[in-house]
RNA sequence: GCGGAUAUGGCGUAAUUGGUAGCCGCGCUAGAUUUAGGAUCUAGUGCCGUAAGGCGUGUGGGUUCGAGUCCCUCUAUCCGCACCA
C-alpha cells in the first residue's frame, strides 16, 4: 500500500467535517489559547502558495496547543468590503456582493483543501448585515463619546453636556478641534444647532471640515496610510489635498496610550518601531513670538490665540532659540492673513495660489526651495531681536501650529532655505562649521547663546524650557504625527453610516434599529450631481431626513473582528461579557506587516475605545503578533530572437538581438522548458523554434512578486493533487523561517514528499500496515525522546522550519534502527499531526485508535532519560576540539576531571606532562590547557 | 537624513545560545536496480591540495583557553519613516 495522500486526505477532511471536530466553545476546566489569522480580502484571482504559509503556521501552533491541552479559538472569516468587488461591479455591472459571495467560495475550497482547523461555525463577514450592524453600533458610540484628556479615556458625551450646563466649558480638558470658551449660562443661551456644533469638536466620531486625501480617479477619500508618495495603495492613482467635510475619527487622542501600549505587547521590535514613527511623539516647547508693532496691519484687529498679536510655533530645541534668524509660515496657516503687509500682499497672494497648484507628490518630487517673505516681524523672546516672517510649503499646516521658528544653523532644511534667501545664520555651538552645511547633532556646549552659554545640549533644553514656562513666555508640550482617521469614503461597497441629517446636523439612529442595511443602486457610480452612490438609493432616508451618503472605510470592519468571532451569533452584543472574559484577546495573530500602520493601528484604537467604555477587558487586542515573510514568484523567461519566433536557449541569448518574455513556470522545470507543452501554451508559440544548448532550452529566471501577470503564480491547488496538503504544509514551513521572505521554489518539495513517504512505508511490510508490538530499544527510545524535545521546543519559538528538519532526522534514524514499533510510532503520530494532520490522523487509525489524532495530549519527553543517555562531550586542547568522550551526569567535578585525564586519548596528548588547567563547563570537561 | 533588520557551501538553511561550523533538504558526482524513463537504494559532496596539511561564517580590530555567536570599526543588501521643526 503506497502512500495514497490524496485517499487520505479527502478521508480525513470528510471526517473533520462530519464530525464537528474543530468546534470549540467556552470550557472554563481548560485555559484558552486564541490564535487569529488576518483574515483574507476574497480577490478574485484566488490563493497562491504564498497565501497559505501564515495559515499553516497558526494552524500548527493551534493544533500543538489543543494537544497542550489548551481551549484553542482558531476562526476564520473574511475582510469582505472593498474597492475591487466595487470596481468590478462599476465595470459589469454585477452587484458587489455576488462577485465577494462567488470570491469566498472559492477561497473556502481552497482552504478546505489544506486541512486547516477552523472553527467554521464562527465565520464572519464583514460585509453581512448581522457583522456590521456592530461596526455601526461602535460607531454610534463613537459619535456619543469624548476623549477626558484627565482621565485619558472616552467618556460619554452626556457628562459633557452636564459639565457644560453647570459649570461651562473652562473645567474641561477634553481633545478637540478647537478651543471654545463659554460659561454655562452661555451655553444654556445657544441654539440646539450651536450646541451641536460645540459637541461636534468634542466627539470621538466627528464630522469636520478637513484637509483630505482625494482621489479624483477613485472618487473617494483615502486615509494617511493608503497614500504613499501621493498616489493611492490601490491602482496607484495621484492623490490631492482637500478640505472637504468628512467623517474622521479622534484617534490622535489616544496617541500616547498606543504608544504606551507597545510596552506591553510581543511583537517585533521592528514592526513596534513603525508603529513609533507613525504615532510620533516630540517632546517639545510651544513658544510665543510676539508681533513687532510695525509688522502687522494696522486695519485687522487681532483675533489670535492668547488675545495677543503673537505666533505660537513648537520646537524640540527650546535651545536654539538665539539662533532664530526668521520664521517661516506654511500657505495655509491662519497666521498668513494676519501678518501680510500690504505692500507683500500680491505676492504672497500669487506664492500661495502657486503652492495650491502643485500635489503633495509634486513637493514631494521636486524639493524646490520656494517662499516669500510676509513683510511682518517678530521678536526673538530671548534675544529681543526682530526676525522676519516668511512663508514657505516647507513648512506643514498640519503639523505642530503650521508656523516655525528657523534655526538656520541647527537645522537642516532652515539652512537651506537660509541659503537660498540671503538670510543671517547664527552658530550656537562652540567650533562647529556651518559654512557648508547645518549642524544637526544635539551635541556640543553653546555660545552666542545668552544665559545658555556653557552649558550643553541637553541641559540647554532644560533650561530654556524652565525659562520658557516660568516666564510665561510659553508651555511645554508634546506634540503627536499621528493624525485622526478621514472615515468617510464616497464609494458603494462598505458600511452605511448609522446618521441622517436634520437642519444640517448629524444624529445617530437608535441602536436598537440596526443594522441599517445597505440600500439598492441602479449603478454604482457617483451620481449626476457628484454625490457618492448611495445618492442613487430610493428612500435613503430615516423618518423623512436624508441618511449620510458615505460609506465607512475597509479598515471599519476589520477593527473588532477578532471580538466578534469570541461570540458571532450574538444578536444582543457585540460580544457578550462571558466570552469576552473567558477568550479576552488574542493570543498568537498571524499576518503580513502591510498592515502596521493601518489594520493594526486602528485596531488597537477601537479596541481601547471598546475599552473605555467598558465592553471589552483587555487594553490590547492582539498579545502576541508574528509577520509572515512575503513567498516571492520565481519568474521564468525566454528569449525570442527579435522579428522572429525563434527562441534561443539562456547561455546563447547574447550571440542575438532578443527580447525577454516571461514565461508559464509551470511549464518549465529547472529553469528548463517543457518546449512540447510551450508550443501549446499559446497559439502564437505553435510554430516556435528553438536554438538549444547542449539539447535543451535554458531558461532565464529571477525572483519577483507573485503575480498573474508574471506568469509565476504557483497554485496551492496543483501542489495539493500532485503532493498532498501535508506535503505542501511542511514544504513551507520548511522553506525558512517564518519571518523571512523566501522565492517560491517548487524544487525542493520532493524531499519534503519523499520523506513522507519515507515514513509511511517504515510502518508498512509488503503492501499491509505492520507494527511491531516489542518494546523499544533504549536508542529507539533516545530518538523519540530527542525529537519529541526538539519539536516541541521548535514550536514554541515558532522555529517550524527546524522542528520538520527534527522529524526528518527522526525518521531517517529509525529507517536505520529498521523501527516499526508502535511504542515509538504512537507519539510520533502525535508529535507529527500538527505538521501532517492527514497522514498523522490515517496513522493513528490504522494503530486501532478511535478517537481523532486531535483529542490526544502532546507526549512529555523524559529529560533524566534524555540525559543519561546522551553522552559524548567534545574534549578539546588548548582551545581546539580533538574528540568527544562519554561522560557519565556526574555532579563531582573532580572525579569528572580525573576520568577525562586518565582516558588514553587525553594521555597520548597530554603526553605524560600536568596539565595547566582544566576548564569545565556546565558539568562537563571542555578543554585542557596544557 | 532618522530608525530597524540581515550577511554562513553552488542554492534554501542549521548550529544545544560562547564549546567539533555547515545539521536537514535541494542540486551535483559515482555506483546498484530498471528494456527505458520515473521511482528507489548505496557512497561522496565547504574551499585549496595527490597527500600530509592548510584556509574558511561580509571587512578590519578586540575580549576569551575557545567567537558564526559578545564588544568596537567599516561595507553591502532589505524594510519602515521622512520637509514632523
């Protein structure tokens, strides 16, 4: 009986299935374990073999901790909204949800087909209407939610109101749009749409005019981590800045406990660092340069922060102040209007329409160093000096107060442009040169610098700070990169908002009315009139007020998922306390580190919001995070001799003006080409001919993405019918380790094959299943107990590429001892099943086990065992190792040391002379000075 | 520019964490079996050398009886952030 993996496997997986064995529920006699994959976006083109490689491993450590006797939670779901399903449907006209519904289907198979655990009785669906009706639901308590800087949590938006109408808005610390200052009498005086409009700068889900990243080609809005280089993640389309009104979320107020919260998560120090620079925290001063009364117009009244004419700038170099040769405004700064004389105001006017003109990519692209100057002054605090004001794109309006003091010398883009306008720079550090360059460095001890002189860098900081906060000349101040998310996008395909509009103000359906369902469009494009496509819905309204047009972004549904598969049929909560308790958060999360600025970001809002208010337990939702390397295409090409459809072998290619193409690598086999099957690939190629090398076509190769259109894209699906999904499974986890990117290589997968195929036939005696009944031998015995240790120790620090080499080892060492014993195969079985559940489960079977593979406990090595009979330890000679010896565990060093000495290999290099020196290490000799 | 990571045979990688560098697999060489191919089995395979031996973990230095592993220098590659004041 050969090793007919496909039999087995479509036994096995029949019996998984029929058997609910992967269901799991709540069991409080066991401690849970949560392992989470992120869940997939049905593309249409399917799964390739770099898909899977996460899903293998988790589905390894899930079944491993089931055999730990652990409750494992192992779901599986789908991130369902989203731009291509609508972008087809714009095309065809097809409703989204039948493309994704025919999408999941087909990722479902192929899921199917590789043996994975899931608990498919806890799917879900972004995109059904019983899964968001809780992304709307958290959304609504976002909107009736604001952020107590005090407290540093969400509050209910009620205690605001109450604050308000007692006391005014002056005892509130609260993160907001912008400041307003009124007395509790005031308040109670405002109109039902004033106050609105107050509390809406106060919500944690708000509507606000902001600066926006539109895309005209996609028609929608796009949050800061699916721009890159401003062209969007999707298509790659320019992206534009705009002020549009916009649903956006306060994430920026949770900076500092996302930030915090990296301490106390398992996840790479990497992945951990982007998070920092996206968060961005600098520790700095807002400082305040008063206006010279010359500078500013006389005709505009003063209505800047403080009452006072003055610009409030940050820094982190509170110690270059004296350094401070002009200031520089950003075009869109508040402050320019203020500050233009009148004599500069044609040419600002025509510098700012000219930076409006050019994207964000183009600033980007060409650093050109641009600017005017205002005509205004300021005065320098510490020095008293008048600085000039100018205005320059260099300078950022989100950023800080959108206005800068310039420190030519300590920074590199003021000297730049110091540089380019003439302007004075000032050193403020002994001996160093700013004659070609700034000096960055926050190194050195000042000069030129007042009541600073002498001291250095840091301590400079320091002091000017104090100096700052005592002479009420500004505050001290942190200040944050990251930004709120934009959570409007003008597109079909996604969460309706759970909002309609009366007397232009937003307000939220009742909870107990959701989920309101996405509504019918004629088509899915933006209306006649520019709005989004739900403009198009009949009806769209609620008790006769229009319903908000936009719908959320993809990031909305993937927010909370891993808490909804905690309980998926709830229909009274999102999550019901019992299960939130008792699962808590993820344990193991799996997935690419595409998502370390997005996904991850905002799931560690959401969830600190969820627990805020008191929904969930845990301040993080995901414990323990690996990232899976990317499994890269291995590209094949050929090279057609050009006018011609002649192709010329790889070695020779250069003898001939060519063209490169890719070709099927499926049709080739080390880098050699089936060229019968080529002639066929494609009609064109039927009369190609070939220039060999030495009687066969080389082809050229390379590693690239794997892609349909590279014509490298290696299906799981015909690995599967030519291997079997074990083989696939331990293939790649073979392959590397985990976190590495790799190029697929489908050349090795032999050995991997073979090696199964190895170990069924060890328990196979002309064509029947043969075991022995004799007890094991003590070397049998040490090589089960040695793998059972690796294996297990390789699992638990995710080393699976070393844990299969382990097995191999294993099995090639019992084909030597010819052991088919069933005291050695009954573990191994265990061990082997979270790698090769198929094989390991037809195994198990055939040794009269009833009970499925997955119901056993992981076997305990025996470490006494284990010792006692490892022996050989290297013996080495003035640091050189010349042979190993047995040695007995022996806790008497000395008695050690004279057996070493008196063995007649030491003697012969000894040579009769006392050694100077024995070095023992952990209990065993090491090396003999002599 | 700032930050993170990596560097070992022809290739993917391993090294009990400071103790015989190259496990396991691919590939390659030779042989056995087979009508042939495939499959399987045996032996070999870091480099130089007929051999003895020598040299070898990106570079140069250091610590140590002993370094792929620890410290410093430089180099290369990959990733993240980037007019963030």
């Amino acid at each position: 009986m050969e090793y007919n993996f496909l039999r087995i496997e479509e036994k096995w997986q029949k019996y998984w299935n029929q058997n609910n064995i992967y269901k799991t529920d709540i069991d409080k006699s066991k401690p849970k374990y949560y392992v989470l994959d992120m869940f997939p976006y049905p593309s249409g083109a399917g799964l390739h073999v770099g898909h899977p490689l996460g899903y293998i491993a988790s589905d390894i450590y899930s079944r491993y901790k089931t055999l730990k006797g652990f409750n494992v939670l192992h779901p599986m779901g789908f991130d369902a909204f989203g731009l291509p399903a609508e972008q087809y449907a714009v095309e065809t006209g097809q409703h989204p949800e039948i493309t994704t519904e025919k999408n999941i289907e087909r990722y479902r198979e192929q899921l199917d087909k590789l043996g994975f655990c899931y608990d498919w009785d806890r799917e879900v669906k972004t995109c059904s209407p019983e899964y968001y009706k809780w992304t709307q639901w958290a959304f609504i308590r976002m909107f009736n939610s604001y952020y107590c800087n005090d407290a540093q949590q969400a509050r209910p938006i009620s205690e605001l109101i109450e604050a308000f109408e007692t006391e005014g808005s002056g005892c509130i610390n609260a993160a907001c749009n912008e400041q307003h200052i009124f007395m509790a009498e005031e308040w109670k005086a405002k109109s039902k749409k004033e106050q609105q409009e107050i509390l809406m700068n106060y919500r944690i889900a708000y509507l606000a005019d902001t600066m926006v990243n539109w895309c005209a080609y996609l028609g929608t809005v796009l949050a800061n981590d699916e721009v890159v280089n401003g062209l969007s993640v999707r298509g790659g389309f320019p992206v534009e800045q705009r002020k549009m009104r916009q649903w956006s979320l306060r994430v920026s107020a949770y900076a500092q406990r996302l930030l915090d919260g990296l301490e106390t998560i398992e996840w790479t120090e990497s992945l951990k660092e982007t998070q920092k620079n996206w968060i961005g925290r600098s520790e700095g001063v807002e400082i305040r340069f008063d206006l010279s009364p010359q500078g500013t117009t006389s005709s505009t009244p003063s209505i800047l922060p403080c009452g006072e004419r003055s610009i409030i700038v940050f820094t982190t170099r509170a110690d270059t102040i004296f350094g401070v040769t002009f200031m520089v405004l950003a075009p869109e700064s508040e402050y320019v209007a203020q500050i233009v004389t009148p004599e500069q105001k044609a040419e600002v006017k025509t510098y700012i329409a000219s930076t409006k003109r050019r994207t964000e990519r183009e600033r980007i692209a060409d650093r050109k160093i641009t600017g005017v100057f205002s005509g205004g002054y300021a005065i320098n605090p510490f020095s008293g000096e008048k600085v000039p004001i100018w205005i320059s794109d260099y300078v950022l309006a989100g950023y800080g107060t959108g206005a800068i003091m310039a420190v030519p010398a300590h920074d590199s883009r003021d000297y730049a442009f110091a540089k380019h306008f003439g302007l004075p720079i000032i050193p403020l550090i002994d001996g160093c040169d700013v004659s070609e360059e700034s000096f960055d460095a926050k190194e050195g001890v000042m000069v030129n610098s007042g009541f600073l002189n002498g001291l250095t860098v840091p301590e400079a900081i320091r002091k000017a700070k104090e100096y700052i906060s005592d002479n009420n000349l500004g505050t001290i101040k942190v200040n944050y990169r990251l930004r709120d998310a934009i959570f409007s996008r003008q597109r079909y395909w996604g969460e309706p908002f759970p909002v309609y509009y009366q007397d232009g103000m937003p307000y939220n359906i009742p909870e107990e009315q959701l989920p309101l369902v996405l509504p019918e469009v004629d088509k899915f494009l933006p209306t006649e009139t520019g709005e989004p496509p739900l403009g198009r819905a009949k009806n769209w309204t609620y008790k006769g007020y229009p319903l908000e047009l936009s719908t959320m972004p993809g990031f909305a549904g993937s927010s909370a998922y891993y808490l909804r598969y905690m309980d998926p049929h709830n229909t009274e909560a999102l999550v019901s306390k019992e299960a939130d308790e008792y699962w808590r958060n993820v344990d193991l999360y799996i997935g690419g580190t595409e998502h370390a600025t997005g996904h991850l970001i905002y799931s560690r809002f959401w969830n600190k919001f969820l627990y805020d208010i008191g929904v969930v337990v845990e301040q993080e939702p995901f414990k323990k995070l690996i990232n899976q390397g990317m499994i890269q295409g291995c590209s094949n090409f050929v090279y057609r001799i050009k006018g011609t459809n002649t192709f010329v072998s790889y070695g020779l290619k250069d003898n001939y003006d060519t063209s490169e193409l890719h070709v099927d690598v499926n049709i080739v086999n080390n880098n050699i080409l089936d060229t019968k099957r080529f002639k066929l690939w494609r009609p064109e190629y039927e009369t190609a001919e070939f220039v060999f090398e030495d009687g066969e076509y080389y082809c050229g190769s390379a590693v690239e993405k794997m892609s349909k259109s590279l014509y490298n894209v290696v299906n799981p699906d015909d690995i599967v019918v030519t291997y079997g999904a074990d083989t696939l499974r331990l293939y790649e986890m073979f392959l590397g380790p985990l976190e590495q990117s790799k190029p697929w290589d489908t050349k090795g997968i032999d050995g991997v094959h073979r090696f199964l195929r190895k170990f069924w036939r060890l328990f196979h005696h002309s064509n029947d299943f043969f075991v022995s009944e004799d007890a094991a031998t003590k070397d049998e015995l040490k090589v089960l107990h040695k793998t059972i240790k690796k294996v297990q120790s390789d699992i638990e620090s995710f080393s699976f590429n070393t844990a299969v080499s382990a097995f191999m080892i294993c099995v090639n060492e019992l084909v030597d001892l010819k052991c088919n014993k069933k005291e050695i195969l009954e573990p191994l079985t265990i061990i082997l099943s979270p790698f090769a559940p198929h094989i390991a489960e037809e195994l198990w079977h055939l040794l009269g086990n009833t009970a499925s593979v997955v119901t056993a406990s992981f076997p305990e090595y025996d470490e006494s065992f284990l010792i006692e009979n490892s022996f050989k330890y290297p013996i080495s000679f003035n640091g050189k190792t010349r042979f190993k010896m047995e040695l007995p565990l022996d806790d008497d060093i000395e008695q050690l040391k004279k057996t070493v000495l008196a063995s007649p290999q030491t003697q012969k290099f000894i040579d009769g002379k006392e050694p100077k020196k024995v070095i023992v290490v952990k209990g065993k000799i090491v090396n003999i000075v002599i």
